[in-house]
C-alpha cells in the first residue's frame, strides 16, 4: 500500500520541488523548465484528443492554466537602483 502510493507520488516530486523553488528563489531557467513542462503537457492532452470530453478538459485545464499564467508572469529584467548625486 505505502508502496504504491510512492510509486504514484515519485514522478511530481521533482514537478513540486522545482515549484517550491521557483517560488522561494525565482530562477530564469526555473521559469523555463516549469513553461516547457506545463506546455508540453497541455499539448500532448490536446492532441491526444478522444471522445467524451468530461475527462478531456479537466485534464487539458489542469495543464493550460499553468501554462498560460506561466506565459503572463513572463520574467522581466531586474532593474537597478542608480544612485544619483544631487
């Protein structure tokens, strides 16, 4: 029983320790990889399209959203403070 939860659990530990990370230490290449990981997912729900739909889209939903707020928080430049001699 423990034993299967495990197995069930081990592929998104990485996915939750690269989450945890990304959110206590934001990381361009962290950012990527979660993009990358999210949107291949959706993609691969999406093309693996079959009748019903009741469990198409909340499996498409569950990595679209992702995605998407991914692609909005998009990184941006950290700007610098300049100091100014007045």
């Amino acid at each position: 029983m423990i034993g299967d939860l495990l197995a069930l659990l081990f592929p998104y530990l990485p996915l939750v320790v690269l989450c945890v990370a990304q959110f206590l230490r934001p990381t361009l290449l962290g950012w990527f990889a979660l993009t990358a990981l999210f949107a291949s997912y959706t993609v691969a729900v999406a093309v693996s399209f079959q009748l019903p739909t009741g469990d198409y889209v909340p499996f498409l939903l569950i990595g679209g959203i992702p995605t998407i707020g991914l692609l909005w928080s998009w990184p941006r430049p950290v700007e610098r403070m300049q100091k100014t001699d007045q």
